[in-house]
C-alpha cells in the first residue's frame, strides 16, 4: 500500500495522541509493519537491509547445498514412440459414462469398484 503525504501525517497525529500502532494500522487497511515502514524512514531501510541479508544467505545457503544447480534425473528419453502411445492408447477403455458422470469425475466402468467386482 503506498501512503500519500497527507495520509503519513494523519498516522503519525494519530500515534501522538495515544493511538496504538495495530489501531492505526487497522484504520487505514494494512499491517503494522506496512505502517511503521511509511512513517518511519529508518525502520524501512533496516528493514529492507534485513531482507536483503536474509536473501543473500539463503542463496549461499542454496548454492552450497546444489554447487552445479539443480540436481537432473536420467530418465531415458523423454519422448515416447507412435508405437508406444499406440499401445498405451489401447489399453484406455471405452467411455461410456454420461455427462453427468464425467463432470462429477466418476471412473470408467471398467475401473470402478462395481466394474471390477464382474
């Protein structure tokens, strides 16, 4: 949320007269830390400095874990044969399920429960 000027200097009116911070945050619709960050000049920068840091070390963190990226998985070839699909294609059974069915997502015949029981 960004703050105009005049937002900035209601927040800081209300502070000095005795609002609590999670009032004032309330009020205008965000978090205190998105609060104290607009009123504070200081606070922000700390706290981006923080973020930032807390960053850094989870890439070195990262990095030290994996040196070469991600580790890959040799898995053959990726593409599978005309053959193949062919094959795989043929053991899908007929659907014959109604519309209905096929919404609510219910299993083919053949692979339901009452399918399997025959």
């Amino acid at each position: 949320m960004a703050f105009t000027d005049a937002q900035i200097a209601e927040a800081k009116r209300m502070l000095r007269d005795g609002m609590k911070q999670k009032d004032v945050a309330a009020q205008f619709g965000c978090n205190i830390t998105t609060l104290k960050c607009a009123i504070n000049t200081e606070y922000r920068a700390k706290r981006l400095a923080h973020d930032r840091e807390k960053k850094a070390r989870a890439r070195a963190a990262f990095k030290a874990d994996f040196p070469h990226g991600l580790p890959h998985i040799d898995e053959g070839p990726s593409r599978l044969t005309s053959d193949e699909i062919a094959s795989r294609l043929a053991l899908i059974p007929e659907d014959t399920r109604s519309l209905t069915g096929r919404i609510c997502g219910d299993p083919l015949p053949p692979r339901s429960a009452l399918g399997r029981r025959a």
